[in-house]
C-alpha cells in the first residue's frame, strides 16, 4: 500500500459584483445556494498541465441582487503557507438550468416554495506542476436568507448589490483542492441535482449521485461550511453554528436525518423547518488512500408541507366571502364545506371559491384537499360574516361662517356593536383627528366670499375586529354684508342713499318699502318727511345665509348743521356736552373758542361733544363761538357760524 502526502496551491473566484459593473445582472437579496467545482485534465506539455475549470453556483432564482461573471485566482501555498505564483482566468457562463425539487412521497402537499437556478461557469487554464498543488475557492456574498442552522457573524458580512445600492448579506467561501501532479486527478462531479425540499414529520430521502471519471471510491462526510474569505489569503475561516447545530449534525443535534458515508443518501424525517445549510467533504479513496477530497455545498429547505388556508377573516361590508390568496396547489382537488348549520349545499369544488352566507355570523370553513394519487389533507379556518355594517353621518344645516358644524354619526352595525368612533379633518396638510366622540362639533376656520368645503371623514371599528369609512364635505357658506351704518338725520327735500356696497351673489329686501326708491337693491334712496325705522334682510350665495341690520332716519332741513344754543357741563348727565348734528353734511371740523378767540375745542365726529374744560379745567359761564366746516350734497363746501351758552 503507497501512501501520499501532498499539499496545496490555491484558485480563488471572486464574485464581488462593483458598482458600475455592466456584467452585473438585476437578479431579493441573498442569492446563494449552494455551490462546486469540478476540475478535469485535459492534457500534459512538459512541467505544466491544462486543466479545464468549472464551477457550478447554485443560486436562488427570486433574488434580486446583482451577479457578476465570477474571475479564477491562482495561488500556489500550501499548509497556510504565502503563495509563491498568482495566476488569474475568467470564466464564461455556459449553461443555466431550472433546478426540479427532489421526488417526494405520494400524500405530501405544499411543498417549500423553492426556486433554485444551477449556474455553470468554465474557463481553460495551464498551471504550472508545483508540489503542493492547488485549492480553488469563491468567496462572496450573499448566502440565501434565513438560515436556520448558522450564525449571522459579524466577520461574515458581506456586500451585495439590489437595484445598485449595496445591500448587507452573509458572505461564505466555495472551495476545491487539485492534489500535485504526481497523483494524475479528476475530481467528482455530480450527475443528479435538485432543489432539495422537505416535510416535517415525512420521510425524506436525496441520494448525491457523484460519479469519479477515475474509478476512486468515494466516501462522503458532513463539513463545516466556511464564511468570508479575504482575497488573496490562504486561511479558510469556518462559520459558527447556531446553539443545538453543528457542521456534522447541521439539521439539528439529535436528528433523524442522516448521511451514509457510502453511498451519499440523506434520508430521515425532518422535525424542525426552515433553511439548511450542509457542506460536504467528499473523500476520493484510491488504492485504499485518500488521495483528494471534493467539496460539495447544498441548501434543504424543509416546510410543514399541509394543506393550509389564510388566518381567520372577517367581512362587515358583504355577506360574499371570497376564499382566495391561499397556497395550495390550485391543480389539486377541491371540496370545501362553508360551515353553514343544517344545511347541506354550502360546498364548492373550486380552488378559489366564492360563497354568499344567508345570516350574519361566524362559521368553520373547511377545505379538503386530494392529490392525484388520491392522498387527502384537510385544513380549517374561521370566517367572521357581519354585512350589516353601515357608516354614515350627517350634519345640521345650513353652516353659516361663525357657527361650529354640528355632526352626527348615523352609522350603524345591528348584528354586533359599533366600539369606538375617529374623526378626521383632511386637508392638503394632510390628515388631523379632532374628535373621537359619535357626534362631535368642528370648529374651522373661514375667511372667504365664497362657500368652502371641509372634508371629514369617519372611521368606525367594531367589536368584530372590521372597520368602515366615508368622508364627506359640509360646505361652510359666508354672511352676508348688512350693517347700515348708524341713524341719521336727512333733508326730506335731498333723501338718503344707504350707504352699502351692493354684491351680485346676494339677494336684499326692505321693510316697510315707505319712501323706499327699490325694496330689493343693497343702498336703495330713501325719502320722506316723517321719521321712520327700516329693516334691511340680505340672503347671500344660495339663499343660504342671512344676515340682517337696522336704521332709523329723521328727516329736517337741509343740508344744514344744528347746534344748541346752551348747555350746562355741571356732571348731572344732563346737557352736560355740546355737539352737532348735521343733516346731508359731511362734516370735517367742529370748533369753538373763546371771547379772547382761543380755540377750546374741535372735533369732526357728532360721538365727541365739548365737556366744557380745556385741559381738564371747567371754563367759565360765557358765551362762545362754533364753527362748522364740511361738505354738501354735490360736494358743496359748507361752513357755519353760531354762539353758544355755557352755563356752570
């Protein structure tokens, strides 16, 4: 018996995908699954060999991440040893396949949803004859989310491209060994692939069909899969296990499922689901040595696998349910019972049905599944029917600018209960909640000539687990302009024209219409000769709001300015101040002086009046002249003299 002893150069592949790179395909993040090189002489010339190089990336076909065409590194180094010679190659894509799932048991539904691309990448090299050989490697990110067996370190970060922003993932290393020279090796190749899928509590069983083009036996042995990988070393670095996992029990310490080291079968029944990670260390044995050992790295994804149907629903708005969006395989059989009591005619054959409850209530939905070799599997579910649910709301009208709208909730829910009630205020600011009571008040806030609309919308939840919405939009409308201005004194001979600026969006009236030039005009001319009170009503835009005002006009000659002719300013709140009264002037000042001429007041309004002081001194008895300046009808200048009486 010839026993061995070889070392190692290094090839590593990296697959980093740059910024910027055009190799880059748009491919969810974490693509790996799985992955193997397989190296094959092809001929001999003095002291090197040429090899041709393939590497088989097993990848997730949902990902979205970027892939770039990997590049071959050659490092001669053995026993973790510097390389002495770097070679480099790059690889060309020639084949990708569509990976079937494994062959299952009849009465298995449901299978993992598993979507595997085999990519296959090749390139032709001439490596010099060393004597430590060679050892290929990848290293690059990202491994397929959600691993159940291994730790997400941090050292085995790594990162990925989605839609060219970088993306985080867990890095991981692919590797192979190519002894020396002297031993003249092919490496196994696998001649069966799958995407390797599984069911808790159904056998399992995927044997790795490995053919060696020499003849060796081979020997097969779990591994520990290997974690980020610097290019350019030479240390492989294992990944850590998650607690209750190993590399050599990578389903979980005490499982069923086994490896037989002899013929490569992984059979058991699975007990735990979600996403496996197995490395393999494939021993090629010749003349009874170890003469080389192929590396291997594959992905289980093991699922509950039943029939199952969506969480338990409910509908207020419909008594129609429509049972769709589950996972089953719609090409299987169907019979569905609607749980309805005492009646016999609530089933269905379709995958997707649709079912119409006669009376509000809840009901066990039960569907039964048949594959075609006539294994049945049954799942249940709840369906909450309550169509009787009606949101609505309303509001007292009219809404006039000054007045909270008033809402009242008219929703209601007879087969269950109304729980909890949200207003919202939706503006181009978005959304604000101002009540959660069933009738609350809004205030607003309006300064418009126009009608403004306030969307409000009602959300209203139930003790069945449902809600229901509507909005709707008052309109606030504005009051009308009616202020008349204050009474007054006219000529009976000139009348008085209303002093209000009329609107084309409002409708006026007066009353009583006696000396009224027009009842329905804003500044209609009033004559007379008797004193009399009217009463101005305007509807504004729509009839909608009113608004109204008073006047009272006495009527004397004019235009004039009257003035009395004494007052007494003793604090008796009689006669105690001296002011004007004009009829059709407009007045601009009213003074009085002294004997001596010193002016002792002036004003140009009726509302101020002469207390009889001068700075706060009560002037004495005498008499004193006023003078009133203004306009007339017409613009007529205006002016009057006149003496008065003051007596203490």
């Amino acid at each position: 018996m010839r026993t061995t002893v070889f070392t190692y150069v290094w090839i590593a592949v990296s697959l980093s995908c740059f910024l910027g790179s055009r190799l880059c395909a748009q491919t969810i993040g974490g693509q790996f699954m799985g992955g193997e090189f397989r190296y094959e002489r092809v001929g001999s010339s003095g002291n090197a060999t040429s090899y041709k190089i393939t590497f088989y990336l097993y990848r997730n076909c949902n990902s979205f991440a970027e892939l770039e065409i990997p590049k071959v590194f050659f490092y001669n180094s053995g026993n973790s040893q510097p390389p002495t010679k770097v070679f480099r190659l790059k690889l060309t894509q020639t084949n990708k396949t569509r990976l079937q799932a494994n062959t299952q048991e009849n009465c298995v539904f449901n299978l993992p949803a598993v979507c595997s691309d085999k990519i296959e990448f090749t390139g032709f090299i001439e490596l010099p004859h060393d004597p430590n050989g060679y050892l290929i490697y990848v290293s690059s990110c990202c491994r397929n989310n959600g691993q159940k067996n291994i730790f997400p370190e941090s050292w085995t970060g790594g990162i990925e491209l989605i839609g060219g922003a970088p993306e985080p993932g867990q890095a991981l290393t692919y590797y192979e060994r190519i002894p020396p020279e002297s031993i003249l090796n092919n490496s196994p190749f696998t001649s069966n692939d799958s995407a390797l899928v599984g069911c808790v509590g159904k056998p399992f069983k995927y044997k790795l069909s490995c053919v060696d083009p020499d003849g060796d036996d081979l020997i097969f042995d779990f591994s520990e899969a290997t974690g980020k990988t610097e290019v350019g070393t030479v240390v492989l670095r294992p990944v850590t296990y998650q607690n209750g996992y190993s590399s050599y029990e990578p389903f979980g310490i005490g499982s069923t499922i086994t490896l037989n080291r002899s013929t490569g079968e992984l059979s058991g029944v699975p007990t735990i689901t979600g996403v496996f990670t197995v490395a393999l260390d494939i021993s090629e044995i010749r003349n009874g040595q170890k003469i080389a050992v192929h590396r291997k790295e594959i992905e289980l994804n093991i699922g509950t696998c039943k029939a199952s149907l969506n969480p338990s629903s409910v509908t207020c708005s419909t008594p129609t349910v429509a049972f769709a969006g589950h996972a089953n395989n719609p090409a299987l059989s169907y019979h569905w019972d609607f749980g309805v009591p005492n009646v016999q005619s609530d089933t269905s054959i379709s995958p997707y049905p649709i079912f119409t409850y006669p009376a509000a209530g809840t009901y066990t939905v039960t569907m039964v599944i048949t594959n075609e070799k006539g294994c049945k599997d049954t799942a249940r579910t709840m369906a909450g029917v309550f169509p009787d649910l009606k949101v609505d709301f309303d509001w007292k009208t009219p809404v006039c600018n000054g007045t909270p709208i008033q809402l009242f909730d008219r929703s209601s829910f007879p087969s269950s209960q109304i729980t909890s009630y949200q207003w919202n205020y939706i503006s181009r600011n978005g959304s604000v909640v101002f009540s959660r009571q069933n009738d609350p008040l809004f205030g607003y806030q309006f300064n418009d000539t126009v009608p403004v609309g306030y969307s409000i919308m009602l959300t209203v939840n139930t003790n069945r687990g449902c809600s229901a919405v509507i909005t709707k939009v008052p309109f606030v409308y504005p009051i009308p302009e009616a202020y008349l201005g204050k009474d007054t004194t006219v000529s009976s001979d000139l009348g008085y024209e209303i002093p209000l600026k009329p609107s084309t969006q409002n409708k006026y009236l007066w009353t009583p219409s006696t000396g009224v030039s027009d009842t329905r005009i804003a500044n209609p001319l009033i004559k007379g000769t008797s004193n009399q009170c009217y009463q101005l009503k305007v509807w504004g835009k729509d009839s909608v709001c009113t608004n109204t005002d008073n006047i009272c006009i006495s009527y004397a000659k004019g235009p004039d300015v009257y003035v009395a002719s004494g007052f007494t300013p003793n604090g008796d709140w009689l006669n105690d101040r001296l002011s004007f009264k004009a009829v059709q002037v407009q007045v601009s000042s009213f003074e009085i002086f002294n004997r001596s001429g010193q002016r002792v007041f002036s004003s140009n309004t009726e509302l101020k009046g002469w207390d009889g002081k001068v700075k706060g001194v009560l002037q004495d008895t005498g008499v004193y002249v006023w003078v009133v300046k203004g306009k007339g009808p017409g613009g007529v200048t205006f002016t009057k003299t006149g003496t008065v009486l003051l007596i203490r």
